[in-house]
C-alpha cells in the first residue's frame, strides 16, 4: 500500500454554504496528501538530466536506473472528480456540456479535451474573469497536484469494467428493466424467469430476485449479463398489440448494451470490433428513451426499497413454513 487516502464524515444535514465551504476544505486535504505521496514525480524547478531517475532493485536481483511515470489512474467518476478538481457529474476526458450529459456524441463530433495547464494558468491569475472561465468549464480553482506532474492529465483517467460497466451501465440497465417490468405490471414473470435460470459451468443458480438483494458487486453483475437478455426477452413475451413496440425496444435496448459490454471484455481489438463497439452504443442510444421515460425518482426509489423489505420477509416466512411442514 502506498497511502491511504482521507475520506471525509458524510453529513448531509448541514446548510449549502456549509457544505460547500466542508467540500473545499476536502479538497484541499486531498490534494496535500497526494501531493506528499507523489512528490518524487512532481516538477523541479531546475531539473537536470538525472532528475526523477532512481535505482530500482528489479526481480532479477539487479539494481537499475529508473523514471516512474504516472500513466494511469483507475476509480470511479465521484473519485475522478474530486482527483481532478471538477464538479460532480462532468466529464474528465472532455469539456462535454452538462445539458449534453447521457446523449451519443459521434466520432467526428467530440468535444475539445480537457486542458489541466490552462486551468492551471486560469488558477493562479486570481481574477474574476479567470474564475468565471473556470466555473463555465466546471473546474474548481485551487491547488491540484496533478498539473504539477510530467504527464497529460486528461489521460489518467482509464475506463474499466467495473466502475464503467458492471456497478455502472449494467446496473443502470438492471433498474431500468425493474422499474419498465413494474410499471407493465410484468414484475412477477420477470422474477419467475429470473430464478428459474439453473446453474451451469461457474455460474451459480439464483436464490433471489433483483429487488431482494440490497447491494450487487461487479462479480454478480458480470454473472447476470451471461443471461440477462434471455431473461428480458422471455418475460416480455405475449403481451397486447399496443405493448409489442415498446417490448421490442426494451428488449433491442438490452442486447445493444450487453453487446457493447461483450466487446469491450476483448483483451485487444482492431477497426472491426471497434466499430461493433460504435454501432452498439448508437444503437443502445436510440432505443434507451423506452426505459427513460420511466426512470425512477427518490419516490419510486423509496417504494422499490420498501417492496424488497416485504419481499425478503414473505420469502422468510415461505421457507419456515415450507421448513416446519
């Protein structure tokens, strides 16, 4: 382990001018951590052509001379935004506008990446001009370690199954299903199809439904997406005339995002797959405004998570009678 980063008391109760004031103050410890952590990697004022190199005992027993470079940094979004400096919600690759958030962009229609030695400049001026520049772009001013280090920051960011896909887009998707199965008054199919599906190989049988477990891991998630689509498929099936449209794009939806997913477990690719990879997204873009339309708030969250209660305890009460029979 090479540090251990602070993490702060999460009080909610408090007013907004006071927790913004507690958020740059968690920013501010943040940084100097880091900035102890990494020092050895910062810029010299008077740097040389041994600057930064060290000797390194290799696993063949010999020492040589050695530059660590910081290449990567993997986490999820909150954690990216707060290693960056940037508000909640944005992009770190990009400048991409928060009204755009959640649209396909394509290829030949990116937006301008991020610039961590402008905001710099911006940061020192001090001016009101620079700091209105900076709230536009979402930036927040002040000390960020990263700018101080030989690297493009914009590219520490990497995506990754985990945080990207399994407790990210597959989980998202996994609501969204619940919720359009509720809302169809589909829920009670979709469970029975859900826990019929039998062990095979590694994957394990389901003892539960989606709204009976509290927290699902990336593991369960990657497990799930081997059979999520048949199980969607099945459980929309019949159904009146009226309902036929928005099944099929339910279900199209489903198998464009489970498509993506596929492709991007390859361990490597070419022009081929990453145009699989361009045509699912479109795809999966296309067809999502079917789950959106009925996307859960704090409300629907709240009697989601009272009905897995209930669920859980008639699930209880089921086994003690089928235990004392």
């Amino acid at each position: 382990m090479v540090a251990l980063l602070p993490i702060p008391i999460k009080n909610r109760n408090n007013p907004l001018k006071r927790l913004d004031e507690q958020g740059q103050t968690n920013r501010e410890v943040l940084n100097e951590v880091l900035r102890r952590v990494l020092h050895p990697l910062t810029y010299k004022h008077s740097p040389s052509a041994e600057s930064g190199y060290y000797n390194v005992l290799c696993a063949d027993g010999n020492f040589r001379r050695c530059k660590p470079v910081l290449a990567a940094w993997l986490a999820d979004c909150p954690e990216y935004s707060d290693l960056l400096h940037l508000e909640r919600h944005v992009c770190s690759w990009c400048e991409w506008p928060k009204n755009e958030d959640g649209d396909y962009v394509p290829r030949d229609k990116q937006h301008p990446r991020r610039d961590h030695n402008q905001y710099r400049t911006l940061s020192d001026a001090n001016t009101k001009a620079a700091d209105a520049e900076l709230v536009s772009r979402h930036v927040h001013r002040g000390f960020n370690v990263f700018q101080h280090i030989p690297c493009i920051v914009s590219d520490l960011p990497k995506p990754n199954l985990l945080h990207t896909m399994q407790v990210g887009m597959l989980h998202h998707l996994q609501k969204w299903i619940f919720h359009f199965m509720k809302t169809h008054e589909w829920l009670d199919k979709y469970n029975s199809i859900w826990l019929s599906v039998p062990a095979y190989h590694d994957l394990p049988p389901q003892t539960k439904s989606y709204e009976e477990v509290s927290q699902w891991n990336g593991k369960e998630m990657k497990e799930t997406s081997r059979y999520l689509l048949g199980v969607v498929t099945q459980s929309l099936r019949g159904g009146s005339p009226a309902q036929h449209p928005k099944f099929n794009r339910a279900i199209e939806c489903t198998r464009a995002l489970l498509e993506f997913y596929m492709y991007a477990r390859y361990k490597s690719h070419d022009d081929a797959t990453l145009s699989y990879m361009e045509d699912a997204l479109c795809y999966f873009h296309t067809f999502k405004d079917v789950f959106l339309l009925r996307r859960a708030g704090k409300k629907a969250k709240a009697k989601a998570n009272a009905l897995r209660t209930e669920l859980v305890k008639a699930r209880k009460v089921d086994e003690e009678t089928n235990a004392e029979t």
